[in-house]
C-alpha cells in the first residue's frame, strides 16, 4: 500500500508510526519492530513541508527522523537533543527543524551548529505550537509557565506574555497549567485549554493580557485541542475521555462526543470536511462528525497513542449501513491490517430480544358500602 493514501498518522508509545487508509480500512506500520525500545517513544509530530509529502517525528530519545510518504520509507535522521526531558512540539520554518523539551529549550536547527538559536522559553513546558499563517511566530506554555509568543525575528523577549486571571472567590491565586494551544487563522488571537479543565481566548492584539473568554469544561485536565474550520469553535478532549465542541463566541459548550474509554492526547479537525480525529490511551483512532458528534470510523491500532496528523486530502466518505437505518445493526469497528467485526457486537445481534409479557392490570379489590339489614323471623 502506497503511504501517501494515508488518510491519518499516528504516533504511538512504542515508537512505531502508523498510518490509517480509511477508504480501504486498513492500518499500516512503518516502523521496524525488531529495533523498537521505549526511547523510540514518538512524543511530537509536524509536516515536514506543506504538501505533506513528509513527516517529522520527535522520539524521547532526541531524535528527529523524517518519514517520505511517497518512498515509504526514512530518508534522515538528525540528532536534535538538547535540553532534559522529551520533546513538547516540533515544527518546521524554512527547512530548518524547530524542537522544544520539557525543560525549556526552544531550539531553531540550522545548517551551521553555530547558528543555531536556542530560546529559553521557561521550565515545565508541556507543548509548543507554530502559527501557520505568520510560521516565525511560536507559542510555548506548560506547569505554572504561563502562555508566551515568541518571534523568531525577534527573540530576546516575548511578544506576548499572558497574565493570570484574577483570585478565585476565596482570593486564592488560581494554578497555572497551560497543556494546549492553537493560534486562530487570519487572526492575532490563540485559544489555550489548561490542566484546571479551562478554555481560554486571548488577543494579544489588545493591551489586555488576561483572557478575554475563559470557559469551564468537565472537571478534569484538558489535554488536547483542535481549532473547528471557521475558528468560532474549538474542541477539546481530557484525560477521562470526554470530548467537547465549545463556541468561542458565546463561551457555551455545543457538543459532546461520546466512545472513548481512556485519555485523549491528539485532536486535530480536517482543513476543509466537518472532521475531527483523536487518537489517546485507550488505542483507538476515532474520527467524528465535528457538527453531528456521530462516529464515522474507530480503528484499533493496538498501541497507546500520543500524536497525530489528519492529511489535508479529501477522506473517504463511509458507505451507508445498516446502522444508518432505524433499528439497524451497529457497524462494525475496523481493526488494524482488516476490516473484521466486532464479535461482541455479532453475540448481541444475534441473541433473541425478550420483551415482558403483557398482562392485564389487576383490577382494584370492590369494597361493598350496603348495611347489612336484620330480618326478624
């Protein structure tokens, strides 16, 4: 199978990259499993160029191994280690890799080593996102590290440095846990969801430094997001698995999206379809209508995920079933390497449906009101 038919790649804990053709239901490794070891752990993934012929993965051990679609196969590897713990995001800005660690240091790769640019962007990071419209412009945030946007041009100082929100009733200082974040198209404003389960909406374009929109979601830590086509709403995923669509206008929760049974780690919404793929703990690849919330695939891929890249080529569009139908069967869940129903679901189907006989309501016990009359003989 040719690699770039992939609709979505995947990166998993066990360091093999795997990449989904929904159309003819099938899952691919493209990783050798013979030499797989936990620092081969795929921890950030980008496009390496913006036709997407190519992947760059980040490993936990450092490295930055670039993956050719349409050879299949990898045709570099670079040591990018730096800095202490894995990596937080990479991307890429005129051929050159961008990494950021855990600990802190944003490096720009160049060609030169001496040239290279190291930033100090904090410790605790927990991602680094790049603008796609203005790529010299990058967003770090992580544990009490709170949003910053930095300028490549520019980077002694952040452009942008967010401020916390006000003490909470109790005038206790509020936590500051940045976990995601994604800038808005067209827009100077960037959405951020946070380990204290908010979604925040910030424009640096204002003198204001605190969020303009701060919303609420479930009660545990939000750990991914993914900005909805048309930047009015963004959905958000946590660690419990649950999925959410929020309006950013109006800072309600839309939809909630229902299937998962572990943490969500990747969300990301096609450019141009209504679709939303997350992948996370639980092992499964699942794609969602963003407006309806109903699932439009689910694939097993055996592994517990991290990342993921939904390609910007039109997915294939899922034939109607039985399960489309009023009382029809549930479709079947596509499992790695074939197409193979469910067998729980088959054992259910074809038991017998039991309903409760139907019987006659009891009739209420008559309570005569006549006397009794005495007769005298």
């Amino acid at each position: 199978m040719a690699a770039f038919m992939n609709s979505v790649w995947v990166g998993a804990e066990t360091g093999i990259l795997k990449g989904i053709d929904l159309e003819k239901k099938l899952a691919s490794n493209y990783s050798n499993l013979s030499t797989l070891s936990k620092e081969q752990e795929i921890t950030a993934m980008c496009w390496g160029d913006d036709k997407e012929n190519q992947i760059c993965l980040g490993l936990r051990n450092g490295v930055v191994k670039t993956f050719d679609l349409e050879a299949g196969e990898y045709t570099k590897e670079d040591d990018c280690s730096g800095g202490q713990g894995s990596f937080k995001g990479i991307a890429k800005i005129d051929d050159h890799l961008i990494t950021c660690t855990e600990s802190g240091l944003l490096t720009v790769w160049k060609d030169d080593p001496e040239q290279n640019i190291e930033i100090n962007v904090g410790e605790n990071i927990c991602k680094m996102r790049q603008n796609p419209d203005k790529k010299n412009l990058l967003a770090t945030g992580g544990k009490e590290n709170d949003l910053k946007i930095w300028d490549l041009e520019n980077y002694s100082e952040p452009i942008f440095k967010a401020k916390n929100v006000r003490n909470d009733f109790l005038d206790l200082r509020v936590p500051v846990w940045v976990c995601d974040m994604q800038f808005l198209p067209e827009s100077s404003k960037i959405v951020t969801c946070t380990g204290h389960h908010h979604v925040r909406l910030y424009d640096p374009s204002t003198p204001q430094r605190r969020p303009v929109l701060s919303v609420e979601f479930d009660e545990y830590p939000l750990m991914a997001l993914s900005l909805v086509p048309g930047a009015n709403s963004v959905i958000v995923g946590n660690s419990q698995g649950r999925m959410g669509k929020i309006d950013l206008r109006k800072g309600l929760v839309q939809k909630a999206f229902k299937g998962f049974a572990g943490s969500i780690r990747s969300i990301q919404c096609h450019q141009t379809k209504p679709l939303v793929a997350s992948c996370g703990l639980d092992r499964h690849l699942r794609i969602h209508n963003v407006h309806s919330g109903e699932l439009k695939h689910k694939v097993y891929l055996k592994s517990r995920l991290n990342c993921l890249l939904f390609s910007s080529q039109d997915p294939p569009t899922p034939e109607k079933t039985e399960s489309d139908q009023p009382g029809g069967k549930r479709a079947s869940d596509t499992r790695e390497g074939s197409a193979q129903s469910d067998s729980d679901d088959d054992v259910w189907n074809k038991m017998d449906t039991v309903t409760e006989r139907d019987t006659p309501a009891k009739q209420p016990r008559r309570v005569s009101t006549r006397k009794k009359v005495k007769t005298k003989h």
